[in-house]
C-alpha cells in the first residue's frame, strides 16, 4: 500500500487521500477493463462518469500510466502521447470581481426553498467521469479515452450501492454500513463552518486544496440551499479566484465557470468548477495542467480529468 500510495504522489494526479484499493485489486480491475473488447471510439471526448471510490480510479490510471514509462525512452519506440479531452472554452477574466459574483449567486442559492428529505429515503447520485488509460501492446503504448458512469445509493441503514459501467462493462458493489457513510456537513451553513468541513478530508487550506474537496463532497453529499451558500462564500474568501463567464459542460448545460491556478497535487494546473446559474451547485469540475506533465505522457496543456455531477436527490429505493 505505502508503494501505491507513493506512486500515485509521484505521478500527480493530485489525489493525496487515502486509497480505497489494494495493489492487487487495483491491478485486477484494470485487467477486467483492458481485457474488454472495445467498439472504435469517436474522434471527439466522451463524458464519463465519476466515482464514489474515488481515490480507486486515480490508482487504476497510475497503474496503467506507469505500465508505460519504462517504453517511452527507449530508442526503438515513437513516444505515444494519451488522448486527452479539448479544454474548456475559457473567457478572459474580465469586469465584476470573481469573489463578488459567488457572493451574489450564494444569495440566489440561499433563497432556494428545499423540504427535509422524507424519513427512509436513498441519497441517489449520478455522476460522469473521465480516465486516461495507458495499455501496451507488444512494443507501442497506446492510449485511449475510456469514459464511465457512477451511480449510487446511499440507503437507510448506511449501506450503499455502486454501479460502474464502461463501454463493454459493468460492475456493481456493495458496501456495509459505515463503509462509504458521508461526513454530514454542519448544519448551520456558515461560510468559516462550511470551509472548514470541505478542508477536513485530505491535505491543503488553498483554493486548490477547496476545489478539489468540494467536487469529492458533491459525490456523496446533498447541501441544503443555506449549505450551498456557506460553500460560494467560503469559495469567495480565497484569493486568485477567476470568473470565466457562461460555459458549457461535457453534458451540454451551461454554467458559471471559476478557476483558480495553483500547483495543487505537486504540478501546476488550472482547476475549473462549472456551478448553476440560478443555485449555485455543482455541475462540473475540471483539473488541466498547464506548465509541466511530470511523468504523465500528455502534451501541455492537458486536461487530466474531470468529473460531470448529472443528478442527485432523495429516492425510496435502489
């Protein structure tokens, strides 16, 4: 574990967090998903899913990335850079302050009216992600975009249910209770309350370590409206903060784009979260290095990954 653990800081992919794998069934799983056939994949990106394992999928990319290092400085072999999605189409930053709309939009969140979700009800989420798979045959790497799809169920009595699927695959898990149960967020909403319960999970106080936090929250946790606003205020505090204007993310919704640039997980990088015009919740987060790619074979810029949270909300079952 402490060499998966290592290898996964080495490589970036800015996930400092305790792995939910072992070596072993992390290198179990990407045999499953290499071993599938696979139809031809279209020229443009395709969305995928995000999971509530996250730190599993971060694994299964390092894994696989450094399955290929070794081949990349050999004189024999025509270096094979990963397929990575196009960026996002960024405005300059430009006019109102970025601190001064998440203030805003925080008070269109909090006037959001939400009932207490009925007694014995599932917390259901949806959620898209995207991970880079490095594979070699023979003597060539190659690499292609492999998009999944989460689907969760928190239940009643703390168990949860996961479902992964992939072009050619699905897997389903269960987990007893209190083994994926969520942190509950503070009640009161406050800003200071809600930002120190975000930088509660893993390393970091910046605005890198808050974004990143607040997109592996939202895989697990339903805010209430005055939540969500203690979450905008809190993101308002940070200095370096950029509003990019109206997006639109890898599903097709638009959104409010804000970034900030940081070295957040060891390489520098643009982390973008795309939020609700008229909530304030999450829609999509965005991470894409900018100066250096460590080990990672992407050429620069690249966008690393990102995750498209879909739906989220109460249901009686699963």
């Amino acid at each position: 574990m402490r060499d998966t653990d290592r290898l996964l800081r080495d490589l970036d992919p800015a996930r400092d967090s305790t792995p939910v794998m072992n070596d072993t069934e992390a290198e179990a799983l990407l045999a499953r998903i290499t071993a599938t056939p696979r139809r031809p994949q279209p020229a443009r990106a395709r969305t995928r899913r995000r999971p509530l394992v996250w730190t599993a999928a971060a694994a299964v990319t390092a894994l696989a990335v450094v399955g290929g290092i070794g081949l990349l400085d050999s004189p024999a072999q025509t270096p094979a850079y990963a397929a990575t999605p196009a960026p996002l189409r960024l405005q300059d930053p430009a006019g109102t302050p970025a601190a001064q709309l998440l203030r805003q939009l925080a008070g269109k969140a909090e006037q959001q009216t939400a009932p207490a979700p009925p007694q014995d009800t599932t917390a259901h989420f949806e959620y898209e992600m995207w991970s880079l798979f490095t594979t070699i045959d023979g003597e060539r790497v190659t690499s292609e975009v492999v998009p999944q799809r989460y689907e969760t169920w928190h239940r009643p009595d703390g168990s949860t249910r996961q479902v992964i699927t992939w072009d050619g695959g699905r897997e389903a898990d269960d987990f007893p209770a209190g083994e994926q149960s969520a942190s509950r967020p503070p009640a009161d909403g406050g800003a200071q309350a809600m930002k120190d319960w975000i930088l509660s999970r893993g390393d970091g106080r910046g605005a890198g370590a808050f974004l990143s936090r607040f997109n592996e929250r939202a895989l697990n946790t339903i805010l209430s409206p005055r939540q969500q606003a203690g979450v905008l205020r809190a993101l308002a505090t940070f200095d370096g903060m950029e509003y990019h204007g109206t997006v639109r993310d890898r599903s097709g919704r638009p959104g409010l784009a804000f970034s900030v640039d940081s070295d957040f997980g060891g390489l520098p990088k643009k982390q973008t979260v795309i939020l609700a015009p008229d909530t304030g919740k999450l829609l999509a987060y965005e991470e894409m290095l900018t100066k250096d790619a460590g080990a990672l074979n992407v050429k620069i810029p690249s966008v690393t990954e990102y995750v498209t949270h879909l739906d989220h909300g109460y249901t009686r079952g699963d």
